[in-house]
C-alpha cells in the first residue's frame, strides 16, 4: 500500500496550492506537494494532482502557471518544469 492511500481531495489541494503562492513568490508544484505530504512522506504521487488542480486555478483566474519564467496561455503550455505564483 502507498503512503497515499487516502489522497487529498481537490479542496484540500486547492488551499495548499493557494496557501504555498499566497506569499508572494512562485513555487513548484513539488514544493506545494512536500508541503502537503509533510517531512519524510513519499510526495512524488501527488504532482500529477497538484499540477491538475493547478490548471483548474489557473483557468479560474486566482494562479498563473509560469513556464521558462513566464505565464503560459492554455493547458497544453503546461510542460516540463514549471512553476506557479498568485495572479497579479
């Protein structure tokens, strides 16, 4: 059995999303899913979630994600490394 048995639901990553860019610098998604995990938890099964829900914030208008530095347009953008920070 995984460590993440019993996921977050989409609330729970929503608010440790928001919470993470909330201070005004732009984090990773694997930032906000250490975050989430806590220290010395298995966090790797959680990125693909948070990158999900990430896009689902980025649409309602409250995060950008931001590729090479900059804001990416549409979902499809949403590859490789990137990083989210609160919309300005």
């Amino acid at each position: 059995m995984s460590e993440y048995e019993k996921a977050p639901d989409n609330d729970a990553l929503d608010a440790a999303i928001l919470a993470a860019v909330s201070a005004g610098r732009s984090v990773s998604p694997s930032d906000v899913a250490v975050a989430l995990a806590g220290p010395g938890k298995a966090w790797q099964g959680l990125l693909p979630k948070i990158r999900a829900r990430a896009l689902v914030l980025m649409a309602e208008g409250k995060i950008e994600v931001l590729r090479k530095g900059k804001p990416i347009a549409d979902a499809a953008d949403m590859r490789g490394v990137v990083r989210l920070r609160a919309k300005s």
